[in-house]
C-alpha cells in the first residue's frame, strides 16, 4: 500500500465519523464538498482547467456542486475507489495523489471546532512529504520579500526565497511544513527572523 492510498483511506475514514455537513480547512467547503472535489479531479477532467484558469472556473463549479447532489454513501465510495482505469491519475497515483491525500485528510482532521494534534508519522513518510516541500515552498513563498530557509527538526534545510540578507527561517516536521506551504494555519512551526520579517511571511498568500 502506498502513502497516497493509505491516506485516501484514511481520509475516507475521517469522513465516515465525521458526516457529510462538517466544515474543512477549504473556505466554506463541507466534507461533502470536498469529497466532489476529489471525485471531479479523478473522473471529469474536462472540470480540472478551472482549478487553475478562472475563465474557466464556473464549469468546475458547475460540474462540483453536480457531483455534491449525490447520495453520501456515493461520494464516499467514490473517493475511496480512486481514479479510474482510464483516468491518468490513476497511473501517476503516489506522484499525483500523496500532496493530495494527506493535505486533504488534514483539512477535515483540523477543521474549526475540532480538537487536533500532529499525527505521529514514521521517517519514510515524512522524508516523502519533504520531497514535496522542497518543490512547493519555493512556490508557496515565491513572492515573500526576505530570504525564508525552511528547516526539519534535524538540521536539513532548503533555501525555499533567496531575496536579500533578511532571513525568515520556518521550523518543523515535513507534514507541517507541507500543509503551510498549502495555505494552511492550524499547523505547529516556528518561525524565526525579525518580527517585521516574520510578519511579512506570515501574511503572505501561499496558495499554489
């Protein structure tokens, strides 16, 4: 069993206790919501332009809320079968999938009104998800306007900006690192550097 399927079954899991009404970390989105989401991305790929050209976003819309209307149990099967055999997901899964799952899964583990802790996860996992970081950070904090090194509890570390001697370093296991380079909050790090500094990063938008 891979990372990425694991976490679709966890997440699927989570789901399950939590019902179809509960909230996420996505906006307004329920987990109802995002469940359409994630069967959207895996079986209508005629919507997937919109998750990235506004022009395009009301048919992604459209094509979500439509799956939404299906019975829960639906959904639920839907998101844990994964994408089909024609789909090319299906064939990139651990590439395509692992971000995917594990940020998803969090955002309905840590949702408002939802007492939350970091999973413990062994090394493999989170040498995985800092491959992850290495790529997405330098996205995520590609408009920050100090240098921002992002450091594991071990000492590694990549440089994620590299603009002026200001230096704005991020603390924390790979799990954590990953969800914030995702926008996400409700995360446990530290941030060091001068608090103007700090303050600019953490203002930053760092939706991919």
């Amino acid at each position: 069993m891979t990372f990425a399927r694991d976490e679709r079954r966890a997440l699927v899991a989570t789901m399950v206790e939590t019902g179809p009404d509960a909230p996420t970390l996505c906006g307004q989105w329920t987990t109802r919501d995002l469940a359409a989401h994630l069967i959207a991305r895996e079986r209508r790929l005629d919507s997937a332009p919109g998750i990235l050209v506004p022009a395009l976003a009301g048919h992604t819309e459209r094509v979500r809320a439509g799956i939404a209307r299906r019975p829960w149990t639906t959904l639920l099967d839907q998101v844990r079968s994964g994408p089909p055999v024609w789909s090319p997901l299906r064939w990139v899964d651990a590439l395509a999938n692992t971000a995917e799952m594990f940020v998803h899964h969090e955002d309905v583990r840590r949702a408002e009104g939802r007492a939350w802790t970091p999973r413990e996860l062994g090394d493999d996992r989170q040498d995985a998800l800092w491959k992850l970081v290495s790529g997405m950070g330098r996205r995520a904090y590609r408009k920050a306007p100090v240098t921002v090194v992002l450091e594991r509890p071990d000492g590694r570390r990549v440089v994620a900006r590299t603009a002026g001697e200001s230096v704005v370093t991020v603390r924390g296991e790979p799990a954590e690192q990953l969800l914030y380079a995702f926008g996400r909050d409700q995360v446990r790090l530290d941030l060091d550097g001068e608090p103007d500094d700090v303050a600019a990063v953490t203002a930053l938008d760092r939706s991919l």
